[in-house]
C-alpha cells in the first residue's frame, strides 16, 4: 500500500536557512505518529511541508499520492494543519468560524454542528465571537474546524496547548477516532508521556533531519539513523495556519 506520506532526501527552504536538510519519512495510513525534538529542529516545517504550505526544493515528496514538487496546492483540501495560530476570523462566532471552514472543506453544517457538539461548543458558546474566547476556547474551536472537515491526513502542532486536562483526553481520543474512521495523523508534541502513549511511532527530528525513527517497543525502525548529536540550527518561526 502506498504510504500516506513519503519523503527522500527532502529539502525545504525559509529564505536561505535548510529547515529540513534531506528528510526520509514514511507514515503508513492509519498510523499516528509523533514528531519529537527540540525546538527548531524542524517539526513545524515537515507539517507545513505535509501540507503543501512550505515548497519542497530537493528530493521527492509525496502525501495521499500527490507530488508536492509538482503541485503542492492539490493536496491541500484533502489534509487539515492544526498550527500555533487559531486561523480563526476574530470578528465571526465561533458557529460562524467552524461553519465557514467546514465549507471551505467540502463538509456541511451538520458535520460542523456535530463537531461543535464533540468540542463542547454548542449552546451559547457557539454564538461568542472568537476574539472573547479564551485560549483553550479557541483551541477547541480550530479542533472543530479540523473534525467537521474529516481530512485524510491530520497534522497537528502542539494540539494539546493551552488545553485542560478534559481537552487533553479530548484530543487523545479525537486522534482514535480519526484513525478509526480511515485517517492518518502525523503530530508534534513537548508534552512526551502523553504523547508516547498515543502514537504508534515515535520519530526525532534533529537539525532538519530524521534522527531516529522508532516502534512501539522502542527500537529504532530498520534503516532508520543513528542519532549523530549535533547541535540542531535555530529554525525561524513560520506562521501556522488551520487550512
């Protein structure tokens, strides 16, 4: 089977700097999977690249079959990146953000009042503009936008910030669920021990590049490399959006 993403020797560009220096990443359907490593080791820049947001300059990359080098746009209806940022209209009700999105997916009002339902946003919630939610509200939010959109691949920085622990569990089984239903999710998180104990895999990125890719059982995936302990570059911090 084709795996849902497949990256060779994957080079990315900001402005000059090698946020990804030749990646190799494979992610199976039905997989979750972590990114872990230290800030600016470059988690961001593959989920951007996933997304078809961040041009891949060298190599081979393909997600969902799609060649990014050829038309990186194609697969953007077919993925949602949850970002640092909201990607919300800070003026529209929180009913109005998800709504809107959902459409921009393809999906219906139903499927977005079901996943306002899901996130806790229904009732009087869904009538607040996004600009008086509070941080964990907002999260919740571009959550439902994400749910009420189904996409094939699920792309989530940090997804449990600014949550409280019910938002947490929340997330963990919104994540299941996704899989459950067909999808794939490839995360990045600091928060290690929740993190570990949903993902299948858990890789590390470092400096740009795959560090060590490992199993459940927590041996390194056959031809993954060793880690090599280099100090990772200072990667600039690009605006993520919900797409």
């Amino acid at each position: 089977m084709e795996p849902v993403v497949d990256f060779r020797g994957a080079v990315c560009l900001l402005g000059r700097f090698p946020a990804l220096a030749g990646v190799d990443l494979d992610v199976a359907r039905g997989e979750i999977v972590l990114l872990q490593g230290p800030n600016g080791a470059g988690k961001t820049t593959v989920l951007r690249a996933c997304a078809g947001l961040v041009p891949v300059v060298e190599g081979d990359a393909s997600v969902l079959g799609v060649d990014l080098r050829a038309d990186r746009r194609a697969v953007r209806h077919r993925v949602g990146l949850l970002g640092h940022a909201s990607g919300l209209y800070e003026d529209l009700t929180v009913a109005d953000n998800v709504r809107f999105w959902a459409r921009a997916g393809r999906a219906h009002d139903a499927d977005a009042d079901a996943a306002m339902a899901r996130l806790g946003l229904a009732g009087r919630l869904a009538d607040v503009a996004v600009a008086r939610l509070s941080a964990g509200q907002r999260r919740r939010t571009s959550l439902a936008v994400m749910v009420a959109r189904r996409p094939e691949l699920w792309l989530l920085d940090e997804p449990h910030a600014a949550l409280d622990q019910d938002g947490r569990d929340l997330v963990d089984s919104l994540m299941a669920d996704a899989v459950a239903a067909g999808a794939t999710v490839l995360f990045a998180s600091h928060e290690l021990d929740r993190a570990q104990a949903v993902a299948h895999r858990t890789i590390t990125i470092a400096g740009g590049t795959v560090a060590v890719d490992r199993s459940p059982a927590g041996t390194a995936a056959p031809g993954a490399p060793a880690p090599t302990g280099a100090e990772p570059a200072v990667e600039p911090d690009p605006e993520a959006v919900v797409s």
